[in-house]
C-alpha cells in the first residue's frame, strides 16, 4: 500500500514569487488560493514569530481545495528555551489560539531546535509529555526537527518513537553539521528540503529530483508523507516542488 505524499514549500507570501510563481497581475489576497491549487501543502512558518487569530485559520482553511493540508511551524517560545520541560504556558498560547480550525486540513506540528540545542533525555521526555495527542477532537501529529549532532542517537531514535512522533529529514547542503536522520518513529514522515538553487530553474537537476522523488515513495510504503522544500534558492522552491509533485504524478 502506497499512502500520501503531499509537497510543498514554507508559507505563501514572498515577493519574489510574484511573476515567477504567481502570475502577472495576481492580488496578493489571492496567492494562497492559487498556491494550493499548484501544490498539495504548504507549512505555515509564521507560527514560529508569532500567533494569529481564529478567524485568520477560518480564512486559510475556506481559501484551500478539498484534499490540501497545512502543516504548522510551531512557536519558537516553545522550542528555544533552556529547559524545555518548563514551557507548559508557551505550548497552551500557541495551541489554543485556532489551528484546530483547520479541520483535516491541519497535517503535522514541526517542532523546530536552535543548533546549539543539545540532547538530554530526561529533558527531551519531559518535553515529549506535553505534546498533546488531540485538541478540540482533533489528532494532533508532531514533527522534531533538531539541528544538533548529539540527537544522531538510538536513545533519541527510541524517545521519539515512544510518543510518536516523526523526526524531520532536513538536508541542508549549507550545514553539513546538521544530521540527516531518516528513522521510521511514527506512522508519517516529515521532510525539509534545503538545497535548492537559483542556477537551476526546477532548483535542484533533474537526479537529483528524481533522487527526492525515489526517497518519497520509499517512505511512502510505510505511511504519510510531507515533504517541504525550504530556504535554498527560494525564489526556485515553488518550481522545485511542481516538478516532485509531477515526478511522482507518474
């Protein structure tokens, strides 16, 4: 059984995109509208910085076509703190301030950590604890995306699989010191693509594309898949993930 495999790139609003991506003439209280329609996801990063109202996920989730999902980037009050066991109130702001709104349009939470966060089991499980499994009636799946060496570890593997959740595969060719853990810990799979280039109109070569796509279905056989293409060359992710979504169209 093959499962979903939804691509896209990090959020909808970028200047460059305009006449690149977005056609000429295109309002920009459009591009969301006609983002979801070229893509099957977009994560929303925003989140990151700050909150937004419930009336702006109502919005986000009427814009969008039957089928698309959002993923959503959460809040860095959460993640970069040095005890991060102790951020109970951080987590309750950024999750009740609407996402359930999304509906089944809301995909995976990616819990993004600073470089200079390390690994500490007794902390990371503590962590791991307040990741509610459903809000609102709704499931709730989360994503770890850590960017430090130390979590290249068994223990790390087996804590994550534990509660669940996925560990982000980020490929950056820029931080090599970043580990690239590709480890099966939840029934979805969870991607950040970096390496994009401006030299390149699809951003990345044609095997390499083919690379990417080969990877996906393999995850694909063992459940979900979402798959971002992120910071790079920008301005080419949009292109980069139309030709993946048409690779595996085939």
């Amino acid at each position: 059984m093959t499962h979903p495999i939804h691509i896209g790139v990090g959020g909808w609003t970028f200047e460059p995109w305009r006449r690149v991506f977005y056609p000429e003439g295109l309002v920009q209280k459009r591009e969301l509208e006609f983002a979801s329609r070229a893509l099957t996801s977009i994560e929303i990063n925003g989140t990151y910085y700050s909150t937004f109202k419930p009336d702006s996920w109502m919005k986000w989730r009427d814009e969008t076509p039957d089928g698309f999902v959002f993923s959503v980037k959460a809040s860095r009050y959460c993640t970069n703190r040095k005890v991060l066991s102790e951020g109970k109130d951080s987590f309750d702001r950024f999750l009740d301030q609407g996402l359930t709104a999304l509906g089944d349009k809301l995909g995976p939470i990616n819990w993004q950590f600073m470089a200079t966060k390390t690994f500490d089991a007794e902390d990371f499980e503590g962590f791991l604890k307040l990741l509610p499994t459903e809000k609102d009636g709704l499931r709730l799946r989360h994503a770890l995306e850590v960017r430090n060496a130390s979590f290249d570890t068994q223990q790390f593997y087996d804590l994550a699989a534990k509660y669940g959740c996925a560990i982000v595969y980020a490929e950056d060719d820029e931080a090599p010191e970043w580990p690239r853990i590709d480890q099966k810990t939840s029934d979805f799979r969870y991607a950040r693509l970096m390496s994009s280039r401006e030299d390149e109109p699809a951003g990345l070569t044609d095997p390499e594309l083919n690379a990417v796509a080969t990877r996906a279905r393999d995850w694909a056989r063992r459940g979900e898949v979402f798959a971002y293409f992120i910071s790079g060359a920008k301005v080419r992710n949009p292109a980069a993930a139309q030709a993946l979504i048409e690779r595996l169209s085939k």
